[in-house]
C-alpha cells in the first residue's frame, strides 16, 4: 500500500511532475482509457500529459468520443475499457451523466472506473449522482495539473485493477461498494471516520479497535492549534471524541498515530495497522489493533477501501467548505438566510404549537455604519448574535440580513417581553457602548404555514408593521395581515393597468366669491373609474399610489390635464376661471418636480396665474427650506400656490410669513360644527390670519345655509363644497359655468 502528497496547483496540466512520479516499468499490455470530450484539443492535452505514464506495469491505449452518444457506443462494443475520462457538459448540460447513467444502469458495468471533468467552476453534479453512479474522481479542468491527472488516473486504474482482482469473494467486495457508497453520503468528518471504523469492522477479520484521527482546526470547535484530536473511536471510550490524541490513555496510539502522519506512510505492526489517509491536502489517521494476522485478501480488501475512502474523505471536506459557505453567516458563524428558510421548513411541519418564530430587524443600523465605521458595525453585529445565543439553549439563532436577525423557539423565550430585556443594556462594540432598538415580527406555530418561504414572508409581513408602528415595535402574523397586503399588490396592480388604459379621470368641484357667488374657479379632483364601471375611493387609491411610487406618474399626468382644461375654458369664453391641483409629498421630493410643472403650462400655453397648486402642511414639515426654495420658484412663474388643510397638521406659524402663497385653505374639519356656539374658534382665527397676511382665504365643505351665512359674517373670500355643487366631469363642469353666466 502506497500514500502519495497532492500538491495544490491551480493550471490544467502544468508539468509539476518531480522525482516523485509514478513510474512503473512498461510490459506490453495496456489499459484501455476513453477521452469523451467535445473539445478536441482537452483530447490532445490529456493524451500528452499521460504520454509517459505506466500503471501497474502497462501503458495506456487511448480511446476517443467527441459526444455522450459516440461515448456509449464505443463503451457497448469495447468491453475492455477500464477508465472514462469524462466531460459532465458537451451536447447537452447533463450528456456527461447521462453517459454515467448509461455506463451503470444499462450496460451494468460497475468495473469501469469513471473520473468526472467540466470547464464550468460553478457546475458540480448532485450528490446523489455521485453516490448512486460511482463516480471515482470528480474535478473541474482548471484544477487539474499534470500530477493531480497522473495521480487521479493512477488511483482510478489502481482501483479498478483491485477490484477485479478480488472479485471472486464477492461479499467482501460488496462491502466496500456499499459502504463507500454510505460514506459518500455523510457531510460531517466525524461522522465519517465513525463510518470507516464501522466498515474497516466488517472488512478486516482480525478487527479488534480502532480511532479516527485529525488535526481538529477547523473541525472541532474551538481547536485553534494543529494538534491531532480524535474524532471517532470504535471500542474505546465516548469521551476521547473530539478531544486531543495526548489525552488519550494509550502511548502505543498516540505514539504510532503521530508517526504514521509525520511520515506520510502507513505503518504496521503484528497487532496493529496504522493507515495514512490523503486526498486533496485532507489528512487523516486511522489505527486499528488487531487480534489476529491480516490475510492476503484483508490487505487487498483495505487497498480498494482506502482508495475509496481518500476521495470520500476529500468530498467530505469540501461538502463541509460547501456547507459553511452556503448555510453559514461569514460574520457571526451563525446560520444564514438560506439555512433559515430550511430550518424554518422544519418549523411549518413540526407537531409542537408551543414554538415561536421571530424576525429581529436593529433599528437605525446604517447609522452606526456610516457614523462610526463598519469595523465598529461588524463587533455590535458579533455583540448581537453573542447574546443572542444565551437566551435560551434550545433556541436557534441565524443572520439574515444586514441588520436582521432569525429566530426560533420555545414561545416563553421568543417573545417580546424577553427581548426586550435582552436588548435594554448596550452593547460593546470595540470601545464603543451602544444602546439600540429593535423592531420584531413574530409568528407562531399555529399560525405559519407550510414551508420556510411561505413562514418567511409571513414573519416579514408582521415585522414591516411593527416597524411602521409608532406606539408598539412588534407584532405577530395574524392571516388577515396577508389578506391586506395581497389586496394592497392586487390594487395596485389594477391601478398601474388602469392608469395605463386611461380610466382615470379629473373631476372638478367649482370655487365661488363668497360675496356675489361668482365662480372663480375649480379644484381639480382625481377620480378612479374601474373597467366595470365603479368608482374606487380616492382615499383608497391615493395612499396606494403614494406608497407605490406611481403618484409622480399620476401627478405629472393631472398638471397637465388640469392645463388642457384651463385651455378648453379660455377656448369656450371661461377666461377667468382658475384651476387648483394638489400635489403630494413624493412628488416634491423629485428634483425637476418644479420644471416638470413649468413645462407642462408652456406646453399648453396656459396663462399661469390661472394654475394653482394646493400643498399641505405635511410636505412643508418634511422639508421647510426645499420647499420654500421650490414654491419661490414657482411663483417667479406667475404660478398661484395654496397652502391646504392649514390648521391640522404640526407647522410652526414661523413658515407662514416665509411661503410664497396666494391661499388659505380651511379644512372641512373647522367648518363642520362652524354655525354650532363655540364650534367657530378655529375657522375664524384662520379667516383672520389670512387677512393679516393678505392672504386669500377659501373654506371647503359648506353644506349648508348657516355655515355660510356665518363664513360670510367673518367676510370670508371665497368657498367650495355640496352646498354649491358636487364635483362633477370636465364636461358638466363646462355646462355649470355656462349656467351660472
């Protein structure tokens, strides 16, 4: 039995052959390998890289396939054929392993010893390929240098000339495919080198013990030297699992053990066998004492499995790389979104109801990054997971976002009471101390449903209403949660359509002088005419538009529409009759808001006095200073702006003197209980605001006689509202100014 070193280089076939290299001396037989490659020059290169090379006393005689189809029909009518060298990508992406398949299934050659290849780094076959079809090797072109081919097809023709030479005791043969197979299918290195002990148990007569042995960096955690642990064991003691060799109580082992890995060979010895394992950098021990002589076949037997135990060993390795880098969070070591989504799989279908899973979102966390600096961002993150972890040991933790936190566990833990004590003392971040909040949605067993994906995106749900929950930052998913949000989707997905089809339209309610009931002008109502016919309430869709970003589309389309009117009126002799459009916050906020208005009353050549825009006090408390400099520049256009709803919102009388506006308009609230004793206060300060400021001032929602008779008292300018006339269609609007004339 031999052991070789891999080296690590990077380049296909490279010549980093050394005094090292397998050579044997040439008779005149050969081993029969097939090249299946699309590539005919990967054909050239590997012919040349084993030019040299003779196994087991042979040299090589090349057969050549350019597809997967021409591959199984050599291999059919060739039974001679040893090693594929196999291209997994060529006519199709899956020609490769359909060849597998083919090799396995339908000719039943189970001899045959393949070895994967792909130019494709971030193609890699299932695993259950790799079990179910016995694939010897499996590596991408790029990696593959002259040694590792050497090396690789020796072992593939060094394996399949073991196999064929113990074929007669079938049973122990059967052993080794089946237990390899098994192996191939453990992810973790312990448990692994559990299953070597147990097969090496059924393949070797005199079997009486045996340990598995490693250096544990990397494996076992919290081992940060190089020191060799054991991490599996077979008729010694439990507790020398995963603890260093020189703890165990034997000198012989540790003595042997570390020999046999100094060395790089194997060693034995009349009651003991001490094997050297590895693949790919990937080392490893395995000692077995023996009761009685290893026979001719044991040692045969043990050839074939450790040559298959070398590449289980190396996949194991990887697997775990894999894992760790697709399940873990680089940061904390925790699990990451995607293993949380299969932990919370578990989640949906497990029997207990008394389970709780939460989503923890760190409230203001780009702050800290942008403040303080990302070094500082990463130890509160690491500060966060910590402690975290000591809520409950039953309970399990993952990042899954930036700044956003999976649970899941007992409902006595998971719940906001106790995070909220975990969270009331800051964190140590570096010599930063950090108090920070939290914003949490939970869900409970009772009422997730099936599958991670489908939890997920109910925890989501309830945490994006936690954060917009002023008074409570937490909440737990209730179904009519997701009820409300498919409808929110399903309307604005109607409203987009319906936009783009045209069914929205402006309505207008007419202004009136207050002292001779003239019409001076109209506000401009947008109106939501669905394809059936109805109407969706403003106060609906608004909101909806506003929170999908389609209220600027909106906002630009009403300008206009509200400039073509005004077009239209002059046209039909209405030359004094003004329009007045909202405009909402999102629409402010965009930089060429101002031009966008601008341009559109040069577009339709409209006198621009007659063009108003009515604000509110909510988009001047979002920022004073732009919209100041904005309505200035406005009004340097001739444009008449309106300050909205004055009087509900939270704005300082200070912007009152600073804004540029022509208006006042007082809210429907101030006029309701307006003719009732002491119902008048603050509608009357408004009027008498105005008129200090020489503002105009409009009152809206006059209903009846009495409400007027007391605005026209407190010498109001002008009104709106169903006393005078409902809003109405552009085309009755025309029709009710002509009745007025």
């Amino acid at each position: 039995m031999q052991a070789s070193e891999n080296t690590n280089d990077d380049f296909l076939f490279i010549d980093d052959s050394d005094e090292d290299e397998i050579l044997d001396d040439a008779s005149g037989e050969t081993w029969k390998v097939l090249i299946v490659d699309d590539d005919p020059e990967i054909h050239s290169v590997t012919q040349l890289a084993l030019s040299d090379l003779v196994v087991l006393g042979r040299r090589l005689e090349y057969l050549h396939a350019y597809s997967g189809e021409e591959a199984n029909t050599i291999i059919a009518q060739d039974n001679d054929i040893v090693l594929v060298l196999l291209d997994v990508v060529m006519e199709t992406d899956d020609a490769g392993l359909n060849v597998v398949k083919y090799i396995r299934e339908d000719l039943s050659r189970d001899d045959i010893r393949i070895v994967l290849r792909t130019g494709q780094p971030g193609y890699a076959p299932e695993e259950s390929v790799i079990k179910d079809y016995d694939i010897n090797d499996y590596k991408t072109k790029t990696e593959l240098t002259r040694r590792k081919l050497v090396t690789t097809v020796y072992a593939a023709i060094r394996s399949y000339q073991q196999i064929t030479t113990v074929t007669k005791n079938r049973e122990g043969l059967e052993k080794i495919i089946e237990g390899s197979s098994n192996l191939l299918e453990i992810h973790s290195v312990q448990e692994f080198g559990q299953g070597v002990l147990d097969q090496v148990n059924t393949l070797l007569s005199g079997y009486d013990r045996g340990v598995f042995c490693a250096r544990g960096h990397g494996i076992v955690e919290g081992a940060d030297d190089l020191s060799l642990y054991v991490l599996a064991q077979d008729g010694w003691n439990e507790s020398v699992i995963n603890r260093k060799l020189e703890n165990m109580q034997s000198a012989q082992v540790n003595e042997q053990v570390t020999a046999c890995f100094q060395q790089k060979e194997h060693l034995a010895t009349e009651n003991s066998l001490t094997l050297y394992l590895n693949r790919g950098g990937y080392r490893a021990v395995i000692h077995i004492e023996l009761d009685a002589p290893m026979c001719e076949l044991d040692k045969q037997l043990m050839d074939v499995f450790l040559s298959n135990m070398s590449i289980g060993y190396e996949n194991v390795h990887l697997f775990q790389k894999l894992r760790n880098a697709a399940y873990k969070d680089w940061l904390t070591d925790l699990p990451n979104r995607l293993q949380f989504l299969n932990l919370l799989d578990d989640f949906s279908t497990s029997g207990s109801d008394d389970r709780v899973a939460a989503l923890i979102d760190i409230n203001h966390f780009s702050d800290i990054n942008d403040g303080l600096g990302q070094e500082v961002g990463n130890l509160l993150l690491a500060a966060v997971a910590k402690r975290l972890t000591t809520l409950d040991k039953s309970l399990t933790v993952a990042r899954v976002g930036a700044d956003v936190f999976g649970l899941i566990g007992p409902a006595e833990s998971v719940c906001h009471e106790k995070l909220a004590d975990l969270f009331s003392l800051p964190f140590e971040a570096g010599e930063q101390s950090l108090p920070i909040n939290i914003c949490t949605g939970f869900c409970r067993k009772s009422e997730a449903g099936q599958g991670g994906v489908k939890v997920l995106n109910q925890i989501n749900i309830a945490l994006n209403l936690a954060k917009k929950n002023r008074d409570e930052h937490f909440k737990y998913y209730k179904q009519e949660m997701e009820d409300q949000t498919l409808w929110r989707l399903g309307m604005i997905r109607q409203l987009r359509t319906d936009f783009a089809d045209d069914r929205l339209e402006l309505w207008y309610q007419p202004q009136l002088n207050l002292a001779n009931g003239k019409v001076i002008g109209a506000e401009a109502l947008l109106r939501w005419r669905t394809a059936d016919g109805n109407f969706v309430s403003p106060g609906v869709f608004i909101p909806l538009a506003e929170y999908s970003g389609l209220i600027i589309d909106i906002g630009n389309w009403v300008v206009h529409q509200a400039c073509k009117h005004l077009k239209h009126l002059e046209a039909e002799g209405f030359d004094d009759v003004g329009v007045s459009v909202n405009v909402s916050i999102p629409q402010f906020r965009r930089d060429n808001f101002v031009d966008t208005v601008i341009d559109a009353a040069k577009e339709h050549n409209i006198e621009t006095h007659k063009l108003e825009l009515e604000i509110t006090e909510n988009i001047l408390m979002d920022d004073p200073q732009m919209v100041i400099d904005a309505l200035t520049k406005l009004k340097e256009q001739g444009i008449s702006i309106a300050l909205d709803d004055f009087g509900t919102g939270y704005s300082s009388l200070g912007y009152l003197q600073k804004l540029p506006i022509d208006r006042l308009k007082v809210d429907r609230s101030f006029i309701n209980d307006i003719a009732k004793p002491g119902g008048s206060i603050l509608a009357d300060t408004i009027i008498n605001l105005g008129k200090q400021l020489n503002l105009k001032v409009i009152a809206e929602g006059i209903e009846d006689v009495e409400q007027e008779s007391h605005l026209k008292a407190q010498q109001c300018d002008e009104v709106q509202g169903f006393y005078y006339a409902k809003p109405m269609p552009a085309d009755e609007f025309l029709t009710y100014l002509k009745a007025k004339q």
